[in-house]
C-alpha cells in the first residue's frame, strides 16, 4: 500500500510541474542564454562580425576549448571585441569574463584606439557587458595578468602570438598564461598558421604567421600539455605567402584595390586551433 501511495504522489507531482513552453524559451533574454548558438546569431552583433563566422567558426572553436558558463574566462588582447561580444552574454549569469586590454598609454595610436572603441562597445549595451571586467596586459611593459595564481578555468587569445613574437615576448607571456591557469585549466590558441617548419620559423613573425610547431614548443617549454588541435579554422586555399604578409587578406587588404578579388576569394588566413593543459 505504501508503494502505490508513493506513486501516486510522484505521478502527482510529475502532473502539476509547470511546462516549459517553447516559445518562451526561444525569447529567453541574451543576457540569461547559455545557448552558444543563439547568442552567435543574435543581433547585438554587427552584420560585419557575424559575416565571418564563416571564417572563425565560434561555436565550434568554443566549444572545442570547453568553455563553459559558469567558468572564469581571460580574453588576452581582444582587439575590438569580436569574440567579446559572444563571451559576455555566455558567461554573464555565471561566470565571469576579464579583458586583458591594453594600456591606456600606449605607444601605438591603433591600440589606444581599439580600446577607446571597445569601452564604448561595452558601455553601449549595459545589459550584456556590465559584467565584464577590464584589465591591461601589454608585452612589454604590462607583463603581468590581473588575476591570482591559479584562478582562471580558461584564457583564449586569438591571433596575436606573432605580436608577442615581433616583441622578443612570446615565451615570456606564455609563462604567464601558466601560472594564471589553475591546474586542469585550459589555453585555448588561434594563430594565423605559417607553411614552415620550427626550424625555418622567423622569430619576429613579420608576416604575421607562424609555424604551428613553433608555438606548441612555446606552449610545452611553459609547462603546458597539448590536449587537442583541430582544424575548424583551417583555409588551405591561403598559401601562407603574400606580399604584406597575412594582412594582405581581409578583412585587412592592405593592398587596396590590388588584386583585390583574388585576395577576398581566398577569404581569411589559415588558422591553427590549439587546446592545451595546465
């Protein structure tokens, strides 16, 4: 009799808990969604950012580094906050996203300016950034990252090794990463991809590119284990060899009108994605 009391309850309950209606899931806000996919086709991104997914591929390229909302993410040098714009609202309820931007006192015009136009990004929409913080990280001056030592579940940096390359740095920040990550903690890489081996790997990275053995030797001098890599962001229609280096593709052009057509067919560089441990 007990048993059949007992049933009776749960099928009761089971009876009486509210149905979530589709249709108010789908309209849920971008602010509470962990629904990656939503919040990439949302419209709080620009029509300029979400047409080069098709290059960038963000849910697959987040996902393969297991981000995760409740997780702390650093975003190393986001430039003008085009993966911003997807880690903000995904972590927003749970998580937390820190910007290592740059310094206000930059000596680079184009860097003051990135920030400027990021922080306006972010004070535009309150209701998606209000959440973000912001720090500065500049090899090679700001070599230090604002977070204690072993706190961070995730830092993702997207094509800017060759910037710290180019600085005599690379080494140095991935060190840095290291001893940010706790212990299982992810680096999550994407670089513009060279054709040469280590051995023939310029180390300023004047093109732009650079060899992908090159930066998983940095990554592994750190201390990191490379968990994964992945070809979402391959191109092999990019020959890695152009004239002003990968900024000769877009969405640069630096070439102008100059074999302009050609240069859009091939589409953005050819990428290497790389997921390592702490």
């Amino acid at each position: 009799m007990k048993k059949i009391t007992l049933l009776a309850t749960l099928l009761g309950l089971v009876a009486c808990s509210p149905k979530i209606d589709p249709e108010q899931e789908a309209n849920t806000p971008l602010q509470l969604s962990h629904d990656l996919q939503q919040i990439i086709n949302s419209d709080h991104r620009s029509e300029d950012n979400r047409s080069r997914d098709v290059y960038r591929n963000p849910h697959q390229t987040l996902e393969f580094f297991d981000i995760r909302p409740h997780h702390h993410v650093l975003e190393i040098s986001p430039g003008g906050g085009w993966y911003t714009e997807i880690l903000a609202p995904y972590l927003r309820q749970e998580g937390q996203l820190t910007l290592a931007i740059f310094s206000e006192d930059s000596p680079s015009e184009f860097r003051r300016n990135l920030n400027r136009n990021l922080k306006q990004k972010l004070e535009d929409s309150p209701d998606i950034y209000d959440r973000v913080q912001l720090s500065v990280f500049e090899p090679p001056v700001a070599m230090e990252l604002p977070v204690p030592t072993e706190s961070v579940d995730r830092i993702v940096t997207f094509r800017n090794v060759h910037s710290w390359m180019g600085q005599g740095k690379a080494q140095e920040v991935f060190n840095v990463f290291y001893e940010a990550l706790r212990p299982g903690g992810v680096l999550g890489v994407v670089q513009h991809r060279a054709k040469n081996s280590k051995e023939d790997q310029d180390p300023k990275a004047e093109s732009g590119y650079v060899s992908q053995d090159y930066v998983i030797a940095m990554a592994k001098k750190a201390g990191f284990r490379l968990e994964a890599y992945s070809e979402i962001n391959a191109n092999p229609q990019d020959s890695a060899d152009h004239p002003s280096g990968v900024w000769t593709l877009p969405p640069a052009l630096r070439l102008g009108d100059e074999n302009r057509e050609h240069y859009l067919s091939i589409g953005e560089s050819d990428r290497m994605t790389l997921k390592f441990v702490k």
